[in-house]
C-alpha cells in the first residue's frame, strides 16, 4: 500500500488526510499545518474530497483552461447587459 493524500475536512477544517502503507490516518488543517493521528471514532467527522495527485495531474494537464474560461464568461456577461 502506497501513501495517499486527499483533500479533506475535518469537523468541517479544510485540510489534508494521508493513509501511510501501515494504515495508519493523520490529518493537517490548512490553518496550522500540524499533523495528528486520527483513531477510527475521528472517522464519521472525516470527509474525503479528492486525491490530491490526481487534481494535480488534470490541473497541469488543462493548463489555464480555468481562467480562459473565467475571463471570457466574465467578457460575455459585459456584452450582454
């Protein structure tokens, strides 16, 4: 089993969750940045959102789609009103 890191809340804490190959949880608010070990009572509380490699693999591979897409909607809703 490989390190796997997801994009998660906690209580509703935005952060990260990494499972280690001993199957072990911890958990890193994006506040404070500090890790602590989640036992399985944390796991109703736990809230998976996405595996952060595969977001960054489809993110370098659109590019700026994103803001492309923003900016010309964003162009768009001028024209019409």
């Amino acid at each position: 089993m490989q390190t796997v890191a997801y994009r998660s809340l906690h209580d509703n804490t935005p952060g990260v969750a990494l499972r280690d190959p001993a199957g072990r949880v911890h958990f890193a608010d994006d506040a404070t940045q500090t890790w602590r070990e989640l036992v399985d009572a944390d796991a109703p509380r736990l809230t998976l959102c996405g595996r952060i490699d595969l977001a960054e693999a489809q993110r370098l591979a659109d590019g700026n789609v994103f803001a492309w897409i923003e900016r010309r909607n964003t162009e768009h809703a001028r024209v019409a009103a």
